[in-house]
C-alpha cells in the first residue's frame, strides 16, 4: 500500500460533507488500496458539531482512513495537501445584498486560495463547490499564482448528471447508457445544458440523443429549463439544497480528475478558459467538455455549435464576465 494522500474538505460540519465523507474515505473517490488522511476544515462555531462527524467516521471503522484532522485554522487545513474540496462558502442571508455575499466569498476564497499558495503541494487539485462556485474559484486560483490554474475546477457536474438522468428517463434506459451531455457556462439558471453530442445506448444501438428522444420541443425547451432550475426544485421540496446528489457529484468529478474518463467519453467542469476554446473570453471559470488522462484535463475541441447553443454560451458567459470583474474589484480590498 502507498502513503496515506492528504485531502481536505471545507465546510466540513455541513450537510454536503455529511453524505461525501464517507464515500472519500472508503476508497470510491482515490482508489480501493489509497489510504487517505482527511483533513477537516469548518469555521470555529461548528467544531463541536465538526467532532460529532468526526466520532462517526472513526466508527465506520474504515481500513483507508489513517487520519481525520478536524480544525478551524488553514495553516493547518491546508499543510501538503494533495486534494482539496472548497464545499464551505458564505450562504445568502434574509436581507443581505448580491454585492455583500460576493464580497464575503471573495474573502473567503482569497484567503483560502492564499493558504493553498503558502501550504499546499504544487501539484494539489482544487474543486470548487461553495456558491458561486465559478468565481470563487477563479478567487482562489488569482489567490494561488504557483499553482497551475489547471489544477483548479468548479463543479458543474451535477448539473451534467442531471441532465444524463433527464434524457435517460425519457428514453426508459439506465443514465450509465447516456453520454456526452455538456453543460456550458455557470453553475447557474444560465448554464446551457447541450445534447447536440449526446448519444444514447438504446435497443442495442447508439443513437443521437435527438433521434433517441424523438421530441426535439421537449429538448429545447422544458428539458433544458428542468436542468436549469433543478436546484431550486430540490430546495423547495426539502426546505434544502441538493446534498446527496452534490455529494455523488464530487465524488464523479474527483474520481475522473484521479483516474482518467473513459474513452470516447467527456464530462463536464468548470476550467480556466484561456480564450482558446469556442469563443469563451479568457480569464474566467466556465463549464466545458472536457477528457482527463494522466490527471490532466484537455477540453474536446471542434465540436459542432449551432446558432441556438451560440447564443446560450454567449449569454452565460456573459453573466460570469460581470460576476468576475466585481469579484476582482474587491480583491485589493
Ligand atoms: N456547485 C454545485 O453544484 C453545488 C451544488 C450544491 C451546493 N453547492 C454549494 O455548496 C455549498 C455548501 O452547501 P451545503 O449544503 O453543504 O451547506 P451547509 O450550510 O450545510 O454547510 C456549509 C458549511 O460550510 C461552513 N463554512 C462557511 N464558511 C466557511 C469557511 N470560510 N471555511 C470553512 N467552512 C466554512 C459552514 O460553517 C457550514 O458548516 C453552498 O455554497 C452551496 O450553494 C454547490
Ligand atoms: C453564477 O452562478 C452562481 C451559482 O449558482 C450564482 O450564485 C451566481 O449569482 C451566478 N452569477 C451571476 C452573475 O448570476
Ligand atoms: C449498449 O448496451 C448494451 C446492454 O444493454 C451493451 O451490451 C452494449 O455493449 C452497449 N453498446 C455500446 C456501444 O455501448
Ligand atoms: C488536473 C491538472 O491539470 N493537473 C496538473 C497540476 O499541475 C501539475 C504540475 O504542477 C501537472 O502535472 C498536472 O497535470
């Protein structure tokens, strides 16, 4: 067996990391034979809670987990890490304005993206989930200049699973037999989830997701506001935000960024754009398609756009631009 890798998850007294721990730590995540040592960020109000999950993974009584380190300090959080997950972020409060939340997640991010600088590998691979998760990473990224901005994603693949499980759904097969959704853009009611490269394994044949489906109004309309608004469906269901799924969610993301996707396939996350790649402007965090080898990512290239997906790229890029520039404006403060 190989030395214990350090992975770190914020916001770790919250109800995401209450249904992702435990898939880290045994072995879904990082491999069946990597032990792990998790180190356990929360802020210092939540270290009682932060100790009762910490009693509960020790009684999982798991053979890869070496080590929990809970804490509230970064310089301790963030010491030679190999991974980090940034799940914890400032939530919206009654009353309190757009500019002021991002204003305090610049902070959090700033700082957070400076401690990986000062501690963390080079080589560490940092997922942004806390809202919003494109800008936020992009904070820490700016916050962390040697580290490769490559090393920095947001998530947007449960808006891909999503989107995977609508067209499965819809044609009556398992979601595995759906691939190459994309989602573009931001984590957001903006991101544009795209079939036009999906194909589904039905009947013993693979078929373009639009001969699949049979429904090209339902595909370009309720199909792709269902993905959209999906988060705000499951918030007023369960009086809270999407945990379970976020958490299943990580772990694809992380377990593609360790190990590879498979062949033929592509996956979404957010990524540096470096004004390369389908017209996105350079300088933000936006969601591709991407293929991972060698834990490096490359987004696909040369995929057909149509007039409707140019549009809706546009428009979501757009909205990340004005996000990105307020955000920085307040990163000298
Ligand atoms: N990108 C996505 O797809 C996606 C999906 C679902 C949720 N989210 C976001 O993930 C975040 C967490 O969601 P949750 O349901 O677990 O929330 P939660 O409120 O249950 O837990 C968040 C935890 O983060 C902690 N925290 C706050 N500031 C921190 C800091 N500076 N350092 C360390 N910890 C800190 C809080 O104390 C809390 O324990 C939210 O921002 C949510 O919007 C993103
Ligand atoms: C981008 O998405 C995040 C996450 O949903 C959201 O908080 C943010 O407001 C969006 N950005 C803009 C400018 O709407
Ligand atoms: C499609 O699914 C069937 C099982 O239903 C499997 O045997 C076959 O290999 C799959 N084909 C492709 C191209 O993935
Ligand atoms: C995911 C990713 O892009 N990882 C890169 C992180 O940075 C190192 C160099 O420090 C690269 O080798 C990895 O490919």
């Amino acid at each position: 067996m190989s030395e214990p890798i350090r992975v770190l998850v914020t916001g770790a007294a919250g109800q995401i990391a209450y249904s992702l721990l435990f898939s880290i730590a045994k072995g879904d995540v990082f491999g069946k034979d990597q032990p792990i040592t998790l180190l356990l960020l929360d802020i210092t109000p939540m270290l009682p809670v932060l100790e009762g999950v910490v009693m509960e993974l020790q009684d999982c009584a798991l053979p890869l987990l070496r080590d929990i380190v809970p804490t509230d300090k970064e310089e301790v959080a963030f010491k030679d890490l190999d991974a980090a997950i940034l799940v914890g972020s400032m939530p919206r409060k009654e009353g309190m304005e757009r500019k002021d939340l991002l204003k305090a997640n610049v902070a959090i991010f700033k700082s957070q993206g400076t401690a990986l600088e000062k501690y963390a590998k080079k080589t560490v691979k940092v997922l942004v989930v806390g809202n919003p998760a494109n800008t936020n990473c992009l904070i820490a990224a700016k916050s962390a200049p040697s580290i490769p901005k490559e090393n920095f994603s947001c998530l947007t693949r449960l808006d891909h699973n999503r989107a995977r499980s609508q067209v499965a759904m819809r044609c009556g097969v398992p979601a595995t037999h759906v691939k190459n959704v994309i989602i573009w853009g931001n984590h957001s009611s903006t991101q544009y989830p795209d079939v036009h490269h999906c194909m589904v394994n039905m009947s013993g044949s693979e078929l373009a997701c639009f001969d699949a489906v049979k429904d090209d109004a339902w595909l370009k309309g309720d199909f792709i506001a269902t993905v959209q608004l999906r988060g705000a469906a499951v918030i007023k269901a369960r009086k809270l935000s999407s945990a379970m799924s976020a958490a299943k969610a990580i772990c694809d993301h992380m377990r593609d960024i360790w190990s590879g996707t498979s062949e033929g396939e592509f996956i979404s996350m957010g990524v540096y754009s470096s004004g390369n790649s389908y017209g996105v402007p350079d300088d933000l965090i936006y969601s591709f398609p991407v293929q991972i080898k060698d834990k490096s990512w490359k987004i696909v290239d040369g995929l057909a756009i149509n007039d409707f997906s140019r549009l809706k790229m546009d428009a979501t890029a757009a909205e990340l631009i004005e996000e990105r520039d307020t955000a920085v404006s307040f990163l000298g403060v």
